[in-house]
C-alpha cells in the first residue's frame, strides 16, 4: 500500500534566541501543499526570500548547518529537520523572523511538541521513497570520519562517536525505526567542551548560549577561579563539576546522551536530501561537514538510478512491447471499448 504524503493541519509557533547569533526569533510551522517538501522562509527580509532545505543549499557546517538561498541564510537548521523526519512529515513551510532557528532547550524535543500540538494531516499525493540501492560509503582519513549507508527496507541509525576523550570516552547510540525517534533521541541535548566554550565565549560565538541548552563535559583541570567565572557569565550563583565529569548546570537524560544527539544531529542532515530514505545508516564520528557530504553522495546516487530509469524507458535497443502490426490490430478493438 502506498505511503501518502503528509502536513501539519495548522499553524503553530515557538520563540527563543539563536544559540550563536543571540538574535530573538520566532519560528512558524505552517501547512505546505503536496510536493511542496520543507523550506524555509526569511519574513524578516524584503521579498521574503524562501530557501530550499536542500543540501546543495548548505553554505556552512562549523557550528551547526546553515543553508543559503535567494541572498538569505537560515542557520542552525538540523534541530528543525531532524523533528520534521521525526515526525514522518513531507509538506511544511517554516517560517522565521530571524537568521537563526531558536536552541530552545538544545534538542529537537520542543519542535516535536509544537508539532503534535499541531497535528498531522494525509494529503493526496503519494510519497515517494529513495531505498538505499547499495552500500554508499564517505570516508575522511583525518578525522576517522566512516559513514555507510545499506539496503534496508526501514529507516534505521546507528551511530558511534569517539574525541580520545578521558572523560566522554567512546559512546554508542541507535534507533532500529525512525519511529523511536521521539522516545529515545528527540530529547537529546547539543554539547560541547569546556576548552570549545572558553574559547568561543572569548570570541563572542556563542551570543545566544546559556547553561539551559547545552552539556558542557569538563575535559580540562579547572580551577575554582575559572567555575566562578563561568558562573558570573551565565548569571548563575554557582556552578561546580558534577561526577560524570559535565558542569552540575544539568543532569544527563541518558548515559550516552552526546552520542544520541550526535545521531539526532546526523538526522536533521540528511534530511536535506529532499526525499525520505528507506537504509540503515551507520556512522562512526560524524559531524555536520560529513553528514551534509554524505547527503550529497545519496543525491547523487538517487539522480544516477533516476538516469537508469529513464535509459531503460527509451532505450533504442529494447525491443517494443508491440510491433505496428500488432498496433494496428489492437487499435480498433481498444476504439471499440470505449
């Protein structure tokens, strides 16, 4: 039976600031039509430029992906994506008066709320699927990066991450469905090192950040000096190392939550492929540079099996279904039919 495509059934909204640009933003989901897929749309600009979740539109990975359309960019765009796959959706207008989507608490959880508080209707056209022919690999030598993507007749994650980290150490995480996507990852909050949050706190990067959406794992000596310092930025009282080795800003929601988020991460990526996918995808350190290379190797892949297709319709070589004679014959009887 066929799969229909699916949108939201009303508009619904959300406000909060952008965890590197600081800036306060609201972002609308709105219905779509059939085809439409998700896009993203800038109100705030003259013309309202629309950008394409497309990942041929990404024009930055270092802190979060970025995509860039119609001279406007939309930032931090793989929390969003990721609920919208996490809720089996096709067709939805995002809309944002700002450049960068909201952190909101650091996970994709609160977009999963607001998306079921707007509920989900079938619409009439038909999704269409993309299954993962054959292995699709993506290496990077340097970083260690391995992503392969395999035939399977589901959409299922694997995901392994590993910073040579004492303190973080080597975790793993996986969904078996895309369906376990709300229960087990959507909740899962970004994270970061202390050295990379001294860092980009001293370069004003994080303008958006507090300790509310994000695990800081402490991966250095820190003085008492330094946590105080901390605490002064955040405006907080106090903050001290919790024994898991992350600030006592938050408590872990799982064990291996670094690892789910980065699947989480991975998700919301690839989902600027344009199409929902049926493989299992595994991946062992991937980032956003990765994912989105990745991405771009499976729309390669689905272009090259559209090409086959359409070589195997109008092959020259193929013999016809019918020769003219037997055209000639059956003209008159189907004519008469009808």
């Amino acid at each position: 039976m066929n799969v229909r495509q699916k949108t939201i059934k009303k508009e619904i909204s959300a406000s909060g600031v952008g965890l590197h640009t600081g800036a306060n933003v609201t972002l609308t989901f709105c219905p779509a039509p059939e085809n439409h897929g998700f896009k993203f749309q800038r109100i705030d600009l003259e013309g309202q430029p629309i950008v394409d979740a497309d990942a041929d539109n990404v024009t930055d990975t270092s802190r979060g992906t970025t995509i860039t359309q119609n001279g406007a960019s939309v930032s931090t765009v793989e929390h969003v994506m990721a609920s919208l796959i996490g809720m089996d959706l096709d067709n939805v207008l995002i809309k944002l008066d700002g450049p960068e989507t909201p952190i909101m608490d650091g996970s994709s959880i609160q977009f999963i709320d607001l998306l079921e508080e707007a509920g989900a209707i079938e619409q009439n056209a038909d999704r269409e699927y993309f299954t993962i022919p054959h292995n699709i690999t993506y290496t990077e030598e340097d970083r260690k990066v391995e992503i392969v993507a395999m035939p399977l007749d589901d959409y299922r994650f694997t995901c392994m991450i590993d910073y040579n980290s004492p303190v973080l150490g080597s975790q793993h995480a996986g969904i078996n469905t895309i369906a376990e996507f709300k229960k087990e990852i959507a909740s899962c909050r970004t994270f970061c090192f202390l050295h990379e949050l001294e860092y980009q706190l001293s370069h004003n990067l994080i303008k958006g950040g507090d300790l509310n959406n994000a695990i800081v794992i402490v991966d250095k000596e820190v003085t008492k000096d330094e946590l105080s310092h901390l605490a002064k930025l955040f405006n907080r009282a106090d903050i001290d190392v919790a024994p898991q080795g992350i600030l006592n800003n938050m408590e872990l929601r799982y064990q291996n939550e670094p690892a789910r988020h980065k699947l989480l991460d991975m998700i919301g990526d690839l989902a600027l492929v344009g199409m929902h996918l049926k493989g299992h995808i595994m991946a062992a350190r991937p980032g956003h540079a990765a994912n989105v290379a990745f991405a771009k190797k499976i729309k390669a892949a689905i272009k090259k099996e559209k090409n086959k297709k359409i070589q195997k319709v109008y092959d020259p070589s193929a013999k016809p279904l019918y020769d003219v004679v037997q055209i000639m014959e059956i003209l008159p009887h189907r004519a008469a039919t009808y």
